[in-house]
C-alpha cells in the first residue's frame, strides 16, 4: 500500500458509491474504505427501483452517462465477478400529440450520439403490445438497446470488484461526523472508529444533503421524494418479451415481471431521509391513470408494493464534484432515478475528478458551483 496515495472514504455502498469505488480502485487507488450504514447494501434506492435502463431522456448530461452505462452491461469485462443479467428487451416511450415532437427531437439527438432511437406511429406500436390498444398516444420512440438488468447483481458487482481490489466495505457503519481541519477534510468517525480521510465521497442518497451539514460544506437543494412500484400476480397474457412501454405524456410506465407486471403511476413525494412510507394514495393514482388511459389493464390483481427514495435537485441534474468549501469533500448525489442505468458512467466520472483532484473538471452542468 503506497503511502503517498490519500485515504479515500466513500459515504454510501449504493450504485453511486459502489461504482466509483469500483472504479478507484481501477484507477490504482489503494486506500478506499466504503462506508455504509445499513447491514447490507443496497437497502433503499439502489435495491427498490425499476432495475431499468433508459438512454433518451431530457437532459443530454444524464442521457450521455446512460449511454456510457448500457453499452458496458452490453460488455461487461471479462474479470466482472458476478453472472449479471441484462435483458435487452427494448422500450417504448410513448406521448401525445402535444408532446410528441420534443420527444422526437430526444430521439434524433440520440441517434446522433449513438443510442437509437425510432420514432412508431401507435399503431405499430399496438401491434407489438397488444394491450395498449385505446391509448391516447399518438406514438413513441423504439429504443432497441434499453432494457432491465439484474440490480442485485450489478450492485454488488461493483463491490466485490472493488473488494477484490483492496476496498474496503464496512456495514452498519452510519458517519457520526466528519472531522474538518483549517477548511480540510482529515477524518471521520463512524459509532465504532475513527478513520484517516484525505477525501470524503459524499454518495449517500437520500441522506447526502445531511451528510453535508456534518462537514460543514456547502448547502445543496437536494429533496429526497418517494414513488411507488406495483407488482401484479402472474397474469397468461403478458409475454415476457415485452418491451419497457413508459407513457411520458400520462406519467405511468409498465415492464413485464415475474410473469406479470411491474407498474409506476411516476408518484412524487418529498419525504425525509428513512424508509419509505408506503401511501394508498398511490395505488389509487395508478389506478385512475390506468382505467381513463389503458382501459385493458383496468382491474390488475396486485400482489404486493414498494415504495423508494429518489434524490433530485431542482434542475434534475446530478451534483457531481468538489466542495466549494471544504477541501477534500467531493458531491455525489442527486441521481434522480438515473442510478442503474448511469452508475457505470457516474462512478468513472466521479472516480477520474477524485483521482485528478481538479476542482474545475466537473461538467458545469453537474458541479456543485451551479447552486452558490
């Protein structure tokens, strides 16, 4: 272990935390401990979502790190440590007429940088999802290269790999406080040690704003927000080849799950750092969306439901980089629901900024600085 290399401590063991320290340690750093406060990883955001890859979406700064994160689960190396799933089936974004040539400029700029993307007249789209036949869609983007991926095993992936690697993981390890000298971060302590710290990576989700406070760094707008997933009993008519169909115009999606459906009326929420609280409210805003839009999956039997966290700042951008304030604290956070899909990417960026030490290496659109 080389002494000149500094002490990295990553707050959070979720995509963002796992994949940057995947990542650090491929970049040659030695000195990686990756601290989490649950008994395992991946307890909220990272283990509770929709476990979809989605590349045409509005901002091009979170488009282009989807990108990056698809094509290396199309490829994963040939040292990844775990079998990861990733079913390339395919999505529909669907709109309304209203909505449907800014979606169609989404699309465009996507096959220019790579990802395709085709624009369906419903009909067509019908054809291939029986189901969705009465949709007030006037038609949707085919994404080919989307798809859903094995979460669990991507997570902890990354953790193994950077385990492999020399990182260390500590569970049930909640930051109590990050020690901060002359405007430098030297330490932090957990309930149980106290460990050097060079740099700390801020990468705990919902709680990153907190997380922030212990170090005295700069106020970041970030909201936690809570939405919920559904998933229908096994159901004779859903082929699991289906692709993601997500009605940006309605706020809904679906995907094939367990023989049946996984469904998101897209509820948001705010809702303080912690588990979070399954409303019923939910269930009846999908059930309203789904009867005035989707009239042939009225009256799912539903099996069970989840409700989970989503970080996002004001501009629905990720906060991705140094502190303004304190030296050696760096930002990652407010991945907004991008987190499966763009972990890949994230944790590269985030890694290659920590690595340089280049306080103006952030994209603008993602630094910190954006907020003060």
């Amino acid at each position: 272990m080389s002494n000149h290399q500094p002490s990295i401590v990553v707050v959070g063991a979720g995509f963002a935390g796992a994949a940057t320290a995947f990542h650090l340690t491929r970049m040659g750093m030695e000195r990686v401990t990756i601290l989490e406060q649950e008994d395992v990883a991946g307890m909220h955001a990272s283990g509770r979502n929709a476990a979809m890859v989605r590349q045409v979406v509005p901002h091009e700064s979170i488009a282009a790190l989807a990108r990056g994160g698809a094509a290396f689960l199309r490829h994963l190396p040939p040292d990844w440590p775990l079998e990861t799933r990733f079913e390339q089936n395919g999505s529909f974004l669907l709109a309304t007429a209203g909505d449907s040539a800014r979606l169609k400029q989404h699309g465009e700029r996507s096959r220019e940088r790579g990802a395709p993307a085709e624009w369906w007249p419903i009909e067509r789209i019908v054809e291939a999802v029986p189901i969705l036949e009465g949709s007030p869609a006037e038609g949707g983007l085919w994404c080919p290269t989307d798809g859903v991926v094995d979460i669990h095993s991507l997570l902890h992936g990354y953790l193994k790999a950077a385990a492999s690697a020399g990182a260390r993981l500590r569970t049930s390890s909640p930051l109590r406080r990050v020690v901060v000298r002359q405007g430098r971060v030297c330490a932090v302590q957990t309930g149980s040690e106290e460990i050097t710290a060079d740099i700390v990576v801020n990468a705990a989700g919902a709680w990153a704003r907190q997380i922030g406070q212990l170090a005295g760094a700069s106020p970041m707008p970030l909201v936690p927000y809570r939405r919920h997933l559904f998933v229908t009993k096994p159901l004779d008519w859903v082929k699991p080849q289906w692709p993601i169909v997500w009605d940006l115009s309605q706020d809904l999606y679906f995907r094939p799950e367990s023989g049946g459906l996984l469904l998101c009326p897209c509820d948001e929420a705010a809702q303080e750092p912690g588990p979070a609280a399954d409303d019923p409210a939910a269930l009846q805003m999908l059930a309203d969306k789904v009867t005035r839009c989707y009239p042939r999956l009225s009256d799912l039997p539903i099996r069970r439901s989840w409700a989970g966290l989503r970080t996002l700042a004001p501009d629905g951008r990720l906060v991705v980089g140094w502190d303004a304030s304190v030296e050696g604290f760096f930002w990652l956070a407010g991945l907004a629901g991008h987190g499966v899909a763009a972990s890949y990417s994230v944790g590269l960026l985030a890694a290659s900024l920590v690595v340089q030490e280049s306080p103006g290496a952030a994209p603008a659109e993602l630094s910190p600085g954006r907020f003060l």
